[in-house]
C-alpha cells in the first residue's frame, strides 16, 4: 500500500509539473529569429518563441508587449517539411481543414497584434531557418512541442475550476486565450488526487497499437510496401594487398609509356586533365575506393555510447585509422569518376542497423566527389565534399584530397571535423615504386574542444621506416595523450591511464570487417560506377590493354562531347551549398526515436526512415490540404514530395519511476574535476620529465668536471715524476 501511494504520489507530482510547464510563461522550448513569409509572398525576419502547444511570433528579439503579432495553436496544426530551391531550411504549419490557426489573445491579454505592411497568412505559416541543421533543431522541437500538447490535452480538459485568484496575471491571460479559441474552459492549475490516478491510469492501460504477436501494425506495413527498399547482394570476397610498404616494379613493356607520359609534364604540374595509362589503373571508381574506410563503422557507435568527451575522441580516433590498413595490390590508381557518376552500398551491423553510403561526382573540371555515410540508429552521419588533386615533382607525384568529412554524433549534437593525409609515390624515374601516406590529420570536435593531431611520416631517405605516424590528443593546449606506430600496423597510445594498444589489424579484427553489400549490375543504371565502367573493368581482368584503352577513351569523349554541348550539368543527389561544400538533399539529422522509427531502407539513392506513426511520402497535390491553390502561384520553390510529420502521443507505462536524471550541472563539474585530474597529471608527467633530464644534467657535469680534474692531476703528477 506504502509503495502504491507513493506511485500515485510521484505520477500527481510529474501531472504538476507538466500542467506548469504548459501555463508558466516562462518555460521556453526554443527561440530564435526565422524568416516568415507573408500574404504578399514576401519574406520577412520575425523572432519565434515555441512553447508546449503554442508558437508567439514577435516583430523583435526584446519581445515587448507592442511587438507580438500573433500566436499560433499547434494543437490545430500539421508540420510539413518544405523542400526549397533556396538556402536555408523550409518547414510549413498548417490546418488540414483550411481553417484559422491564430489564437485571439497574445502572451500578455493583447487582443490586436502588431501592425505589419506584410501580413501573415490566417491558415498556415511557411518559416524558413538560416541553415539545415537550424530547420532540423526547429522541426525537433516543433515535434516536441507537439507531444507536449498531446499529453496534456486531456488532462486540461478534466480540470476541476478552482480559486483563479492564485494564478499569475499572464496565466490568466493565456488560459483566456485558450479558452476563446478552444472552447476549453481551463482555469485553474490544482489537479485533485483522484483525477491525476485516473489521467495516468488511463494512460497506462492504452494497448501496444503497434505489435501483435511479434508482428509490426499495419500501419508500418503500409509504409513498408509504399517504400520499397532496394535489392541488396553481398559484395565479393576482398582481396587485400600485401603487408609492409607498398612498392611495385614497372615491367619493361611499360616502362617506355611512362617515358613518353613524363616527357608532356613538367614539375609542379596537376594531372587532373593528363590521360594516364591504363596498366597503373585499379579496376574500380575512385567513389568506390573512398568507401574503404568504413569497414569498421560499428566503431563510431562505441564512441557514441561513451559518455565521457576524452574516450569519445579516442574512440573516433580509433575509428579513423582503421580504414588505412587495406591496401590495393599494387601501385593502382581508381578510375577518375565522370561527371553524374553514382555509387552506393551498406554495410550490415551486427546490432542490426545498417550503414548506407552514397556518391556522387558532382564536378568534373575541378574534380569534386560528394558523399554521405547515415546509420541513425547506431547514431551518426558522415558528409564530406572531396576535391582530388595530384601533383608532378619529377621522381615522384602526389595525390592530395581537398575537403573535409564531418562526423555528426546525432544523439550528443557533436561534430567532428576531418581532413584527409595525401598518397606519395616515388620512385618514378629512379629507383623503385613505393607509395606513403604523409601530411598532417586534425580531427576536431569544437563544442568539446578537444582535438587529435596525426602526423603522416614520409620515410626519410637516410634510416628510418615505412608508414609511420605520430600524433597527440589535446584539450586546449593541454597535451592528455601522445600517439605514436604505424598506420598499416600496431598504433599505440599513452594517456593518463599509462601506455596501451589503440589499433592493431590483426587476423582476427581483420574478420570482423563488416559485410559490405550493393546492387546487382542488371538493377544498376547506367550511370552506376561498376555498369558504367565494366567494359574497362573486363578488359583490365583480362590484360587486354589497348581494349581498356579504347573503353575508357570512349567515355572519356563522351563526357566532353557533354562538356562542350553547353547544358549545365544538374547534381541528382546533392546541392551545393554555399562556397564549394555539397550537401545530400535526402539527410536526417534527427537522433533515433526507438519508441517510433523502425528501420532505415535506402531506394534509388534516396534513404529514409520507416516510422510507425509517420505517413509515407506522397505527391504535392495529396498533402498541401486544402491551401493548396494558393501555393500553386509560387515561383520562387519547388514543392517536392514534402513529408508530414504527425503529432505523436507518447504514453507513459506502467514500469516503476526512474530515478531522476543528475544535474547537467553536475555533469559539467564532473567533467571539469576529471579535466582538471588529467590535467595534474600530464603536468606531473612533464614535471617528472623535467627533474630528470635536471638530474642527467647535473651527472654529466660532474662527471665532466670530474674528468677534468683528473686529467689535469695526471698531468702535474706525471710532469713530477719525469722531474
């Protein structure tokens, strides 16, 4: 009984809390300045403050009492995803019914907004936010709000009318508003004993819609047949290139095609427009081989469990350097991908989500290859727009990849900057073929702050050995952790924990590569990397190397006929975004709902999330509503399979309360006292290292002026003994 009423006690609490949340004015989900387009299809700059169930428009950030426009209901409205020709990010609140979405009272008791040249629209809203990731910030909390009024609204509509005296003037003005919108009468905040048990057991008796006998519901079927995922094939077996450094001898019958190659270049000159010979190629597209490094991407899903920042950076670490132990067999260079070249493939988790990779080349001259990497249910995304540049200094020639990739932890709001090392091929005229990895890697997260730093040794000419790296881990300019090894081997760490192994491509890691999949080449287009190099593909397999020849000529021709036509080329998959950075149109930054999404399923290069209270896409005409025909006049947008996002009512169960979550202010003092702990203790360390090296000092002095002493009394006694 004692346990019983003590549920009932914390459920009435939490009830509360919820109900105060929604009524204090001061309880703000989210803030911030969006673009707002008006009746005349104008664009105007507006400051948005989203609460639990309710939207306030303001003319300026100081939101005073003059400067509400108006206030708009969510519990009426639908959310829409609004794809757009313009920069930023686009999202759409309307009525389905065509239907006021406007409260008649402001935050305060206003009964008029404030006057605008350019009104607002009475049925629905098109915002705009500055950037991507702020429009996906603003449907995340759009949702949340939504839940928010979910949960609450019956509740709300079950209040017992008590004392409206205690309540604060801006409560009583807000729940004045309601209530001529609604038709609810809400005012009071107290909720008896009685009619918070009954809320929550009514909640916790609502049956699981969503499985029956193991079974998902038949709306997740529906969605399942409406998107139907591409059919996947195992990719064949890997054939890994020996260990140790990586040299090739040029046989006799190719060594007069590298002459007369040598003899039209000049050092310093970029080889992105020399033809090369097809003996040095590797059978596969360059987008192909970038996929390499994602082998181990169930590494990624370990650093986002860690909750600690400096193992996080470890662990992101790790996972960079285990894409660079494959290596080609032989110095091979991929095919350069035409321009419009396409490649896809996933690879299977053993937790059972799935990592989905897309390429494209969206540049030719310069050569610009854009990808993305999603796993949403492991928690991550990769983007990265790579400009490929190779280099001619006589001996040797490099291949430098321009760009960096951007690794976004979806669940912490975490995004690690990447640059990528550049290949080194000497040996070329003199001497034997070798190809090293060199330069310097930053990897580096900004709302952390820490950074890792990896050098990439070139083998020096006297001594030294092949593929070796060297790197540190630092916080600020605190050094935490030194890395030292090779890339293709052993890589070592010391931190503050001592000295151990960081990465080590043994047999039996080598195995636990996961298993990469793509399409069979009868379902590829023809723009497909693997259909649309096959010709050359076979003839390279066979050592038929004038057919390769002419293979990779004809498309080469091909793509300059186009060049020369004068028709812009259209990316398919990715957008440009401001500067040279490309961004694929179809990204989900959302973290992973395991409560509502199923499954990522990948269609024709467009991935997606099957969820279980989320409609399938449909054309424009299906979900505009009813205000369609007012949109169809635009110009300035495209309207392009939009996405509506349902309001979703979470239920709460029946399980016993959680223990409530620590203190983000705890968390953040923890953190500092662990920071400041590694910081006493790298300072002890170069302290340690200090005093020593004092003492070597001191020794070798004295045994310095030691020595010289005794000379010098060696010299006076053997000067009196001759005497």
């Amino acid at each position: 009984m004692k346990q019983k009423k003590e549920y009932r006690d914390e459920k009435k609490r939490v009830n509360e809390e919820l109900l105060s949340a929604l009524r204090d004015p001061t309880v703000v989900v989210m803030a911030d300045t969006l673009k707002i387009r008006g009746a005349l299809k104008k664009w105007n700059r507006y400051y948005c403050v989203l609460k639990p169930g309710l939207l306030i428009v303001y003319k300026h950030k100081k939101a005073d009492r003059g400067d509400w426009i108006g206030t708009v209901l969510l519990n009426h409205c639908e959310l829409i995803e609004r794809p757009s020709k313009k920069d930023g990010f686009c999202f759409k609140l309307y009525h389905p019914m065509d239907m006021s979405i406007w409260g008649n009272r402001g935050p305060l008791g206003q009964s008029f907004g404030s006057f605008t040249l350019n009104p607002l629209n009475t049925s629905f809203l098109i915002c705009r936010a500055p950037s991507d990731q702020a429009g996906r910030c603003w449907m995340d909390a759009l949702e949340l709000s939504f839940k928010c009024t979910g949960l609450l609204k019956k509740t709300m509509n079950e209040l017992d009318v008590k004392d409206e005296s205690s309540v604060m003037d801006s409560q009583r003005d807000e729940s004045r508003m309601s209530r001529d919108s609604d038709g609810d009468d809400i005012r009071g905040t107290i909720v008896s004993e009685t009619d918070a048990e009954k809320h929550f057991q009514e909640i916790d008796d609502v049956p699981d819609e969503d499985h029956e006998d193991g079974k998902m519901s038949e709306t997740s079927d529906t969605i399942r047949e409406a998107f139907t995922e591409s059919a996947w094939i195992q990719s064949p077996k890997e054939v890994f290139g020996p260990d140790g450094s990586l040299t090739e001898e040029v046989g006799e019958e190719n060594k007069s095609l590298i002459w007369t190659l040598l003899k039209q270049i000049r050092p310093g000159m970029d080889l992105s427009k020399v033809v090369l010979p097809t003996f040095i190629l590797e059978p596969r597209s360059f987008l192909e081989k970038l996929a390499d490094y994602y082998y181990h991407a169930d590494l990624i899903a370990e650093a986002v469990a860690e909750p600690d920042p400096f193992e996080r950076i470890v662990k992101i670490t790790k996972f960079f350097l285990s894409g660079f132990y494959k290596k080609p067999k032989g110095l091979k260079k991929p095919y350069n991908p035409i321009l419009g070249e396409t490649f896809r493939c996933k690879w299977e988790h053993p937790d059972g989500s799935t990592t989905f990779y897309i390429a494209e080349q969206v540049s030719h001259h310069p050569p610009v290859s854009s990808l993305f990497i999603t796993n949403r249910k492991a928690g991550f995304n990769i983007s990265g727009t790579i400009l490929a540049k190779s280099k001619y200094y006589g001996n040797s020639l490099s291949a430098i990849l321009v760009g960096k990739l951007r690794l976004t932890l979806l669940n912490l709001g975490e995004t690690y900057i990447v640059n990528l090392p550049y290949a080194n091929c000497k040996g070329i005229m003199i001497g034997t073929m070798t190809m090293e990895l060199g330069g310097e890697v930053n990897i580096e997260c900004e709302k952390t702050g820490y950074k890792t730093t990896l050098d990439f040794k070139l083998k020096p000419m006297l001594g030294g050995a092949y593929n070796q790296i060297e790197g540190s881990i630092k916080y600020g300019s605190d050094r935490l952790a030194s890395i030292e090894g090779a890339w293709d081997g052993v890589i070592r760490i010391k931190g503050p924990d001592g000295k151990k192994e960081l990465w080590n491509p043994t047999p039996d890691v080598i195995k636990t590569r996961l298993p990469r999949y793509e399409i069979n080449m009868d379902d590829q287009s023809e723009w497909e990397s693997a259909k649309l190099w096959r010709h050359v593909t076979e003839a390279i397999s066979n050592e038929d190397q004038y057919k390769a020849t002419e293979e990779k000529t004809a498309l080469e021709n091909d793509q300059r006929a186009r060049a020369k036509s004068g028709i812009p080329h259209e990316t398919k998959f990715f957008k440009k975004l401001n500067g040279d950075e490309y961004s694929y149109i179809h990204a989900d930054y959302r973290p992973w709902d395991k409560n509502n999404d199923i499954q990522q399923v990948e269609n024709n290069y467009v991935v997606k999330t099957i969820s279980r209270h989320s409609k399938s896409k449909a054309g424009p005409s299906d979900q505009l509503g009813s205000d369609n025909t007012s949109e169809a006049s635009e110009s300035d947008e495209e309207i392009v399979a939009p996405k509506i996002k349902k309001k979703v009512v979470v239920p709460t169960t029946s399980k016993p309360i959680q223990p409530p979550v620590p203190d983000e202010r705890i968390k953040e003092m923890e953190h500092k006292f662990d920071l400041a702990i590694r910081r006493m203790e790298a300072a002890n360390e170069r302290q340690s290292a200090r005093t020593i090296n004092a003492i070597q000092s001191t020794l070798l002095f004295v045994f310095v002026v030691t020595s010289v002493v005794q000379s010098i009394f060696m010299f006076f006694m053997f000067r009196k003994s001759s005497a």
